[in-house]
C-alpha cells in the first residue's frame, strides 16, 4: 500500500493525534465509513471515540477525532479492505487500543458489516 506523505500541518495534527490516544486508559472505538468519490475512485474515513473523565466531579467526556482519510488502492475485497485498516490504525498507534471498527458496505444492493 502506498502512502502520501502528510503536509506539516497534517503531520503535526497526528502527533498530537497519536499522544492524546496513548494516554486513553480504557478502549478506544472505532467508525468508519467507505464510499466512491464521482470518479469512482473508493475512500475510506475512520474515526475514534473515547470516554475521559470531565472537568467537573463525576462527569465524563465524549471524544472524537479523525484518525484516516485514506483512498483505497485495488479492490473492495475483505481482504484489501481489512489491511488497509490495519495499516491506517497502526499508523495512528492505535492497533491495540481498539474495540470495534462497524464498516458497512454497500456493494450490488447487498449490505455487509465487517
């Protein structure tokens, strides 16, 4: 898989990504969306979510942030798909994190969950 190198303010935006998610204690979730662009090129988008605890007394704070945007090379295969993901998670440093990634597919009006 081939990646573009990031601009330096992208490249700055994942740093601090990836330090915020190194210090979540509990698991971080995942959603992810894929679909084609109008030249039927495919992309996909993760996003992750955690829970950290708020600024008042027993409250807590949802967050989210982008983790990928990523056009996907070769086919809409599992395959193709599953590594793509894995490799843009482990980008993030996040591999071992995760919970769940919810994918869903809409492919020859049938729909898959991955």
């Amino acid at each position: 898989m081939s990646h573009s190198i990031p601009s330096s303010g992208s490249r700055q935006y994942f740093t601090i990504l990836k330090q915020d998610l190194a210090l979540v204690k509990g698991d971080i979730l995942f959603t992810s969306d894929l679909w084609l662009d109008k030249n039927y090129q495919p992309f996909i988008v993760i996003t992750a979510h955690w829970i950290l605890k708020g600024d008042a007394v027993g409250s807590l704070k949802l967050n989210a942030k982008l983790i990928a945007f990523h056009h996907i090379s070769g086919n809409h295969t599992g395959t193709n798909l599953a590594s793509t993901i894995l490799c843009l998670l482990n980008c993030a440093g996040v591999t071992e994190k995760g919970r769940t990634i919810p994918c869903c597919i809409v492919d020859n009006s049938f729909y898959h969950v991955l």
